[in-house]
C-alpha cells in the first residue's frame, strides 16, 4: 500500500529546499489571520516553519 504524504509533510519539504520563501509565507499567513482570524490554520503554518527551522530539537 501506498503511502501518501499529508500537507504538513509536503510543506515541511518545500520549505527545507526553498528556505528564501519562508517570510513571503509568514507575511502571507498573518494576513490570512488578519482577514478570517482562523487561529488553528495559523497555528498550523507557524508549526511547519518552527519544524523547518528547527524549533523544539534538543541537543544532548
């Protein structure tokens, strides 16, 4: 069986290669929340770029 890849996982791959579009899309998708104040889509976004530029990882 097939594995398909979710959105996140395609957007996370975007970004590692493309990272010279990460603030295009974070002026993007405050905006979004400014017109639809959909917190849980911007919460989302915000989830792939901290993935992306490492937020969260752990030294040890």
């Amino acid at each position: 069986m097939r594995k398909f890849r979710t959105l996140d996982e395609f957007e996370e791959e975007y970004f590692r290669k493309h990272p010279e579009e990460i603030n295009d899309y974070l002026t993007e998708i405050f905006q979004e929340y400014a017109e639809d104040n959909d917190s849980g889509a911007l919460l989302a976004s915000l989830h792939v770029v901290a993935r992306v530029q490492g937020a969260g990882e752990r030294e040890i």
